[in-house]
C-alpha cells in the first residue's frame, strides 16, 4: 500500500499559499508567533518520514524580531548549498565537516529580503550533482505523494517540505533541472529564471558555462511571480526586459510549440504523454494556437552536457578541498561524484571541446522562438522513479544512463540561458502528480507567468489533501 503523508491541518497555516499567509499575518488574522509554532509542529510530524530537513533552527525562528517585505512573518527553508550566518553549509556532502557559516550569501540575502522566517536548511544530494535526494549512506529524502518514490532534486528537501504543507515556500536553484524537476516530482510550481536575472551562487558566472539559476518552489503561481517581483527589486538586471509583479491572467493568446519526443526521438512514457496531451487540450480550449515542433538540439549536446556536468563534479571537488582543507575529506565523497569528476579528469580535450560548444547554445536554444511564443514539453521523460532505483551507489556507468535519460527536457533553458516552468498537471499512478514544462525566449517570465496563472485557473493543480494518508486509509 503506498504511504501519503502531509502535514496539512487546521492550523494557523491552514492551506494558505505564501501571499495569503502573509496577507493574514498583516492584518492580525493570525499571529506571527503562532504561524512559526504551526510550521515547526508540521515539520516535527512530517519529517520522520520524508528526510527533508539538513538542520533545523527552530529556536531561532522563535527569536526573530520582525521585518518588513511582502512575505513578512512566512515561514520557509533555505536550501542546504546556500549560506546563511550562524547555519552549516554542507552541500548535501559527508564528505565536508560542518561549519557555520559565518555570513549570508548574496542568493541567501535575496531569498530573505521579502521578510522570511527560516527554519532551518534543507536537503539536497551531494554537490546538487543528481536528479533524486538519495545518499551512500544516509537515509534518503521522500515524496510525500507517496514515500516510497524519489522527490527529485537537487532542491529536493525544499519541494518535499512545502508539498507536505510544512511550510508555503521555500528557496531554489537550478543548474539542469534542480528546480523543476524537483516541483515536477512533488506537485509544486517550479520556475527557473533567465541567466543573470536575479544574484547566483558565489563563483557561478565564473564557470566555463554559467547554468545555475535562483528561485523557489510554491504551490501557486501567484506565490511564485510575488517572490520574482521581491527579487527583483533587491537585485535588477537592467540587460533584461523587467518582470514587475505579474498579478494574474491576460487575455494575451500566444503560439505554443508543442514537443512530444526527446532529444533521441523518442516517445515518453505513457503517462507522461498523456498529462502532455490533457494539459495541451487545456491550452487550446484557452484559445492558443498549438503547433508541432522539436528540439533543435541532438545527441552531441547531450554528449557535451555530460561532460560538462562531470567536469563541474571535479571543480567543486578541487575547490573544495582547497577552499575547506581539513574541513573536506574527499574519500568520503559519494560514488556518483568520485565517477563524475574521474571521468572529466579522463578526458580533458573532450571536456574542451565540449565548452565550447555549450558556449554556443543560446543561438541554438532562441531558434525555438523563431516561430512560436512559447514551447510545451514534459519536464521529465518517466514519472519519479522509485528509491533506489537512482541511488548514488549504483555502478556508475548505470547510474549516468539513468539520470540523462530521466531529465532529457531540462539542461537546455541551463545551457541557453533561458526561462523555463514546471506546472502540476493532473495525477498518474501511485498517487504521483503529473506535470508539464513551458520555456520561453530569454527575458520572457512575464509571458511564462502570465501563461501559468491561465492555466492554473482553466485546470486547478492536484493537491495533496485530495489522497488518503496511510492513517485515513487505515481508519477507513
């Protein structure tokens, strides 16, 4: 029997999203207090079972004074690669001895900035190098669906914490996926920005290829496009068009690309072919035009991102070391990372080559919007797998096949720099949610957002509270 569990209840959270939230602890509905009590009871209920939280400060959560900001008084988590002062920063690794971080980053500080309350640091796997929160030798993180499936990652902890209802919110990013594929698993909203949009993580832009890109997973378009307004007022890139607050629909209708295969050609699984086509028919009720196109992409660049994402393995790992020393053991480094980083070490001409062929995929990446607005596709090519079926200990060689197979429709908005959403769409078997992916040109969140909240509203999003719990079941 599959296991659900969430932590939604008749609280001072209820089922607000973070704007509602916010909205009630303003006008004195509710009290600040007594929200950060209901989310810290939530998380002690539901974290047993789902792994999601690398280090709780609850105490301190109960200490802070009050600020200002659109989400004032909004319980949320930080995710686990990211420093705010006085939390470890561990980047999901055993291999790294923990230590406080003495100051908060710039992503950090503009995940804060809008007024939130932060419980704690929350789990991703070792570096974010993976597509599911799973460890050598550390219990993995759950989906709260269902337990016994991956809740993807790397922003894994993030997306199984605010699925369970323990808190509305939470912090992101995404350097092939991180972001979406994590809110695909968990039936969340899932938005990764255009390249340069908002701050990145120390030493991002100094990459060879600059993929990762800041932002939250919310079960709500609104929450989302809040917290991209906030952002952008603490951090505003003026080489790109401006996001502002985008405060519902437009009667705007666009030309949608629809893709059904992946990079190789190959159909999806059937159950994510069928959510793609239910969310396309929702489309053109709404009066879009839907056309049929493809990637522009082929099996070099998949080739190349490999690479790639090897070579990133290996230069966080000498970085690490250096940067740490006696804090980083890299013997204690997973067996998918030690297998990353040795095969960019292998194979440096290729990783060359490789570079500089990612460098050119912004011109191959804005070809899709020569003739649509906007792209449709699956965000990921099979439903969650099952824990363990990508453990880190599986042989590497495995392991690699798996993970590029699983997350065909990602990588390129990394490589090209542009926008991309993951939306919950429907619900497929063992109580997993379905969902889809819109991308646009670079600079376009506003016609992403616009065409989100359309869609919210034409096909409401699963929730959670809809399955039975393994105690409703058991009661029933």
């Amino acid at each position: 029997m599959s296991t659900t569990t969430h932590a939604f209840t008749d609280d001072a959270l209820g089922e607000m999203d973070a704007v509602a939230l916010a909205a009630a602890i303003r006008d004195g509905q509710v009290g600040r207090g007594e929200v950060i009590e209901a989310a810290i009871a939530r998380a002690q209920r539901v974290n047993p079972q789902l792994n999601a939280i690398q280090a709780e400060c609850f105490a301190r959560a109960r200490a802070a004074q009050a600020t200002s900001g659109v989400f004032s008084g909004v319980p949320a988590f930080v995710k686990g690669n990211t420093d705010i002062a006085g939390l470890p920063t561990c980047h999901g690794s055993a291999a790294f001895v923990p230590r406080l971080a003495t100051r908060t980053s710039g992503p950090g500080a503009q995940f804060l900035h809008p007024g939130f309350v932060v419980l704690g640091k929350s789990t991703l796997p070792e570096f974010g190098l993976t597509a599911s929160t799973e460890y050598a030798d550390r219990p993995p993180t759950r989906n709260p669906w269902n337990t016994d499936y991956s809740a993807g990652a790397s922003s894994g902890g993030s997306a199984a914490l605010v699925a369970a209802g323990v808190v509305p919110i939470a912090h992101a990013n995404d350097g092939g996926g991180s972001t979406r594929i994590p809110a695909a698993a968990n039936g969340l909203v899932g938005l990764k920005p255009t390249r340069n949009r908002l701050l990145d993580q120390p030493g991002a832009r100094q990459l060879p290829v600059h993929l990762v890109a800041e932002g939250v997973l919310t079960r709500s378009v609104r929450d989302t496009a809040h917290y991209l307004a906030a952002a952008e007022r603490f951090h505003t890139n003026t080489e790109l068009p401006p996001i502002g607050l985008v405060e519902g629909p437009s009667e705007r209708r666009l030309r949608i690309g629809v893709i059904r295969c992946d990079v190789r050609g190959r159909a999806v699984h059937e159950e994510t072919g069928a959510v793609l086509e239910s969310a396309a028919a929702v489309f053109a009720g709404l009066g879009h035009e839907l056309v049929e196109t493809r990637l522009e992409i082929d099996e070099q660049f998949i080739e190349d991102f490999k690479l790639y994402w090897a070579a990133v393995a290996a230069l966080l790992s000498t970085s690490f070391r250096i940067a740490q020393r006696k804090r980083f053991d890299p013997r204690l480094r997973d067996p998918f990372t030690k297998g990353l980083a040795a095969l960019a070490t292998s194979r440096p001409l290729s990783v060359a080559r490789a570079v500089r062929r990612l460098r050119a995929a912004p011109a191959i990446y804005d070809r899709h919007f020569t003739e649509v607005d906007v792209l449709l596709t699956p965000v990921l090519s099979h439903p969650a797998p099952l824990i363990g079926d990508h453990s880190p200990n599986l042989p590497f060689d495995e392991l690699f096949a798996k993970l590029v197979d699983y997350v065909g429709f990602t990588p390129l908005n990394n490589v090209g720099g542009g926008p991309a959403v993951s939306l919950p769409h429907g619900r497929m078997s063992a109580n997993l949610p379905g969902s889809i992916q819109l991308s646009a040109r670079r600079g376009a969140e506003r016609t992403l957002l616009d065409l989100a909240y359309q869609f919210e509203a034409a096909s409401p999003f699963p929730r959670i509270t809809d399955v039975p719990t393994a105690r409703e079941q058991n009661a029933s």
